[in-house]
C-alpha cells in the first residue's frame, strides 16, 4: 500500500471537508436530533460510500455525461437539501406571523 498517497489523501479530504456543506448539514442534523451518536454514523457512513463512489467512478462518467449537466445536477440537489434543512425555519416563522 502507498501510505504517502493514503495519507496526502486523507489531509487533503480532511481539510478539504472542515467547513464544507457536509459539515454545517452534519451539525444542523445533529443540533436537531438528541441522538448525536446516530447522526455521526449516518453522515460518516454516507461520507464513505460518497467517497468509494467518486473513487471508482473517476473522470470516466464525464465521457459519457456532458460535465454541464453533472455540475447542473449537483447544483440542483444541493438547492433541495437546502430547501429541506430551511423547511423548519420557515414554518416556525409563519406559525409565529400568525399568532401576531
């Protein structure tokens, strides 16, 4: 095993990865739930297939899928997993407009 390659793989995915979206979803998912154990597993589960995913896909789906759909349709799930984590926000805030 290439332990150079792991390790600069680990740091730069590490670094990469401190404040990123994952990481505030992570800690809203958590902030929310009283099962913190539970939220870490799932976002580190989720991590990994990403992960193994991108590994073995490679560049080899931009071949295949024209890159501007794939960075469309990226763009348009992250639009929906943040619709989804503001969803409690806005009913929160209209519940208390109209008990004014």
């Amino acid at each position: 095993m290439d332990f150079a390659l792991l390790l600069s793989t680990f740091v730069t995915v590490f670094l990469a990865e401190l404040g990123d979206k994952t990481q505030l979803a992570t800690v809203a998912l958590s902030g929310t739930s009283d099962r913190p154990f539970a939220v870490f597993l799932g976002s580190s589960s989720a991590l990994v297939l990403a992960s193994l995913i991108g590994a073995l896909a490679g560049g080899s789906m931009s071949t295949v899928i024209p890159s501007d759909f794939l960075q469309l349709a990226a763009s348009v799930g992250f639009l929906i997993i943040g619709a989804r984590l503001l969803r409690p926000l806005w009913s929160t805030r209209e519940e208390s407009s109209e008990s004014d």
